[in-house]
C-alpha cells in the first residue's frame, strides 16, 4: 500500500525529521512518497532514494494553477492514503477527496509561528468544516490532542495522539572532551545549550536574559540554529555583556557531537507541539529545563529527567538552569534518567508501528494482509 504524506516542505525542523523517520524505515507492504507544497529543502537530502519526492512549487496565498496539479497528481499516484501535516498542507485534504483518495488523515504537530496558542478562529472554523472529510486525524502531543477536541471540537474518538520517536542510536552519550574541541568550547566549565530554529515562538531572548543571570562566570551558554532572529538575539547577548559567553553557532548538521558538547539542554518556548531536540537531548543523556508549554511535560519528568518552568521567566528559566550548573552530581543522574526514558518510551520503532498499524487500519489492510512493496516512485523536483 501507498501513503503519501503532504507537507509544506522538507527543510530542517522537527515536523519534517519526523516525516524523514518515518518514511526511511517502512512496516512491510508500506511504501511512502512525499508532496511538498512549495520546495523540497534541506531534509530532502536525508531520505532514502527509494522515497518518492514530488515539488510542487506553490505561489503565496490562493494557487488554483497548483491546486489543480496536486489533484492530478494524487490521481496518478492512486495513494491508499494521504497524510496531510498542519495548516500549510491543508489543501491536501480537498485535494485527496477530489481526487477519489480513499482515505486521508491530517496530523498536527505543532501550532504556526503566527498563532502560537491555536487562538485563530477563522483556522478553527475551517478544521472544523472539514473535520467529516478526515477519517483520521494525529497529533505528537495529548496537548495538541485536547486543543483538537476541546476548542477545534473534533470528534474524540477520531482523534489519536503518536508521540514522535528519537534514533537512540545515533543520538547517544559520547565524548563531551572531543565535541567541545570541534566546536572551540574550553574543556572546563559547564556548558548549557539549546538547538533550534531562531524563531520568535522559541524564547531564544528568554533564554539569554536567564544565562546572564547566572552567577557562574565559567558557564558557556551554546545557541545551534539559524532565524529571523538572529540578528536580535546577538544584540541582547551584546547589551547583557555577555560577551564569548554566549556562542551563536549557526545551522548545523553535526547535532549530536553539538549536544555531546553540552551539559544542560534548555528548551524556552513559548508554545511547542513535541520537541525532536528535546528527544535528542534527552538520548544524548542530557537533563532538560524546559518551558511548561505544550507537549513539554509528556517529555520531561519535572524533578527526575529535567525541570519545567514557566515560559517567558528569565528568573525561573535561571534558577531551573543554575541547578544543574551547580550540582554535577544530581546533573548526570537525571541526564542518566532522561536517556533511559528516550530508549524506553519514545524510540523510533514504537512511533513507525504505529503509524504503520493507523495506515494497515484506514487502508483496510491487517498487517498480514498488506502486499508486497511495490517498484519505487520516481521522484521530480
């Protein structure tokens, strides 16, 4: 059987290295294509050949030439179902029905950048319309599962929530000795840090107003990311005085020598659906200090794998940091308990199970019954 999953793109960010996840390592009978509304991006490179790619280049705002296109296309490829993620692909949904598509599900993995609290009515209205056209809809968070039933006011039971999955391989504990010569990082001292998109909803200047709170003049506070904020983000290290304390290093595509690098991981969004970084984190044995926002709290064990704060407090975001920075000991034992709760519970063959089992059941297929792969797709774009 056939999934295709729609998404706006494929640049680095934690909806489309979930999609990457997923699709990489497919159930037996399931074979994955991917529609990317605009562009393919960087984490086109990160998907196995035999994943179809498709780019459909849409203009801003209301594209009919493009609509129409999708259509066909999904007529072509004759999917058993399509997935459509967040608000950007919800043309998917009218597309895959247009097009006699089976069955369609739509996943929500986190609120947009303009609407960090799901408070848009007229977004809400709209899901709501187009609620009977969805067979099924998923979530990464119970959070985002609550918003969907409570304010959006879907149907519960047409509801599930799949938490993303880390590689709890390649995201492991390493050595931290080596990870901070690679990144110019004094072997001495604690070094806290986050990896990110440099976006507003991250709470990046939350997070540097904390750092400069703390008393610790040995402590390094490492940003990894790139965004519109960047620019603001290094004058508020510079108006602090924080001077080589802070290090800005850019987008990488070397994140887990970055966090074997680290000792804190400190996430301060404002609004979250399920943090991968988190997840990489916690993998990487790292305690967490994160913002009480979202599906933060389904991660992070307050008091035993990390520490939940609340959002926008540099005071609070500072005294969760400094109690790692100052208790080494309590530090590697909760790094120690965040690892073992990233193997345990959110590894990446439980979150690809299932997807594969929602996609046997909405294709109508038991695991036993599903055919064989079929040849891949041939990619465009």
């Amino acid at each position: 059987m056939l999934v295709v999953h729609i998404v706006h793109c494929l640049e680095i960010g934690g909806l489309e290295t979930g999609i990457v996840n997923l699709v990489n390592a497919p159930r037996a009978g399931q074979r994955h294509a991917v529609l990317c509304m605009t562009h393919g991006g960087a984490n086109r490179a990160n998907l196995r050949p035999e994943v179809g790619v498709f780019e459909l280049h849409k203009a801003d705002g209301n594209d009919p030439r493009t609509f129409a296109r999708l259509v066909g296309l999904l007529r072509r490829l004759r999917p058993d179902v399509v997935h459509t993620r967040n608000w950007s692909a919800f043309d998917g949904i009218m597309a895959g029905r247009l097009a006699g598509v089976g069955r369609i599900a739509h996943g929500e993995h986190g609120r947009e950048f303009a609407d960090p609290h799901g408070r848009n009515r007229r977004r809400k209205i709209l899901r709501r319309l187009l609620a009977p056209l969805v067979d099924s809809f998923t979530t990464v968070s119970d959070d985002l599962r609550r918003w969907l039933i409570e304010d959006v006011r879907i149907r519960a039971a047409k509801v599930v929530r799949i938490h993303n999955g880390v590689d709890t391989a390649r995201y492991s504990p390493g050595d931290r000795a080596e990870g901070r010569a690679a990144l110019g990082i004094p072997s001495g001292g604690t070094v806290v840090g986050t990896v990110g998109r440099l976006n507003p909803v991250k709470g990046h200047v939350t997070l540097i107003r904390a750092f400069a709170r703390l008393a610790t003049a040995d402590a390094v506070l490492v940003v990894a990311g790139d965004g519109p904020c960047r620019d603001e983000l290094h004058q508020c290290a510079k108006t602090l005085g924080l001077g080589d304390r802070v290090r800005f290093l850019g987008e990488r595509h070397d994140v887990p020598r970055v966090l074997r690098a680290m000792d804190v991981f400190v996430l301060p969004s404002i609004a979250e659906g399920i943090s991968n970084t988190t997840l990489e984190a916690m993998a990487t044995g790292l305690p967490v200090v994160a913002t009480r926002v979202g599906g933060n709290a389904e991660l992070v064990v307050h008091g035993t794998t990390g520490r939940l704060v609340p959002a926008e407090n540099p005071e609070a975001l500072a005294e969760g940091i400094a109690e790692y920075v100052s208790d080494p000991i309590r530090r590697l034992d909760h790094g120690a308990r965040a690892r073992a709760r990233a193997v345990d519970v959110f590894g990446l063959d439980v979150m690809r199970d299932t997807y594969a089992s929602l996609y046997a059941r909405l294709g109508g297929h038991s695991p036993a019954m599903i055919h064989p792969v079929e040849p891949a797709l041939r990619s465009d774009g």
